[in-house]
C-alpha cells in the first residue's frame, strides 16, 4: 500500500501499489478536471489532455510518461502527467487543476 497526497483538496488516500491515479482520485471523490474537462473528457482513455495534474513529490513513484502523454503534454513542465496515464508506485503528492504554465 501506498499514499497519494491531494495537496489543494488536503487530503491523503492510500491506494496499492500499481493503482491508477485518475480512478482512484475519482473512487476518493477528487474533483481532477476544470469545468471543460467534467464535459469534454475522455473517461481515462489518454486522448483528451483534460485530467492533467502537477506532480509537486514523489515523481520517482509513478510510471514513465506515455506515448499519449507525450503528445497531450510535449508543452507542458515536466512535473505535468495525464492523471488517467499514470500508476502509482510509491508515496506521491498531486495538485490537481494546475494553473496553465
């Protein structure tokens, strides 16, 4: 087991190993996408770039960025993931709706 630390919402869900970090922010009932996002998302299958959140600890925890990350974040800082992408190796602290950078 492992925790994920949502730093905006203050709250910390332990989850095991390998989990996925969008499902197990949703089943915890974090709110990961903008306005836009909640409508236009495409239910964790990489190809909208609407989960994205900023990894602020532990990205030595998580899986390697996708192919699909890729592309959805070639712009982005590297603290960036597609949260519907990445599976949680290790303890991880997560901002959720970052501010465009």
């Amino acid at each position: 087991m492992t925790l994920i630390t949502f730093k905006k919402e203050n709250r910390e869900v332990v989850v095991a190993q390998g989990a996925n970090l969008r499902a197990k922010a949703l089943e915890a009932g974090i709110d990961i996408y903008t306005w836009a996002g909640k409508l236009t998302n495409c239910n964790g299958y990489g190809q909208c770039g609407t989960c994205i959140v900023e990894i602020i600890a532990g990205m030595d925890n998580l899986s390697p960025r996708t192919e699909a990350e890729e592309r959805k974040l070639r712009n982005k800082p590297p603290s960036y993931r597609l949260a519907c992408q990445t599976l949680v190796n290790g303890p991880v602290e997560v901002g959720t709706k970052p501010t465009r950078k």
